[in-house]
C-alpha cells in the first residue's frame, strides 16, 4: 500500500503536502493487537525507507528554508489582498 501511496504522490502531486498521511493514520486503530497491525507498521517502515533516500539527497533544513519562505510570502500576500478588499469596500 505505501508503494500505491507514493505512487499516487507522484501522479498528482497537487497531494503533497496537504495531510493525506494524517487522514491515514488518524484511520488506524493504534490499539489492535491482531495481525492487521503489520499493515500499518509496514506501511509506514516502507515510507521510512523513501524518506531516508530522499532525505539523504538534499539538505533537508534548506529545504525546510524554501517551504517557510514560501508559507511566509503567501501569507503576506492573502494579508495584503485582505487589507486591499477592505480598504476598496470603505469607499
């Protein structure tokens, strides 16, 4: 399933980012103690493995650099179109 998972990621990218994985596990029951619970361990040991090779490839703190900066100017940005929507309505 992590492979269908990271599959779909690079299908459609527009995914990424947007919490799918915390959808994901906030749908596993944590406390199973049955064997289904190798699902869900080996799900998320195969997305550690991917992790490691991408993490492995770049300096993840700029990487982290670029995703805040970019956050930051969006944000400025919806801050000022707000303040511009407000100021065109008071006149």
């Amino acid at each position: 399933m992590a492979a269908h998972f990271l599959q779909q990621l690079k299908d459609d990218p527009d995914n990424v980012g947007s919490g799918v994985l915390g959808h994901i596990a906030g749908d596993i029951d944590f406390q199973d103690k049955t064997a289904t619970k190798g699902y869900w361990v080996g799900f998320f040991s195969h997305l550690e493995r991917h992790l490691y090779i991408s993490a492995k490839r770049c300096d993840v703190f700029a990487d982290l650099a670029m995703v805040q900066a970019d956050f930051d100017a969006r944000a400025r940005f919806r801050t000022q179109q707000e303040k511009a929507e407000v100021t065109s309505c008071n006149h």
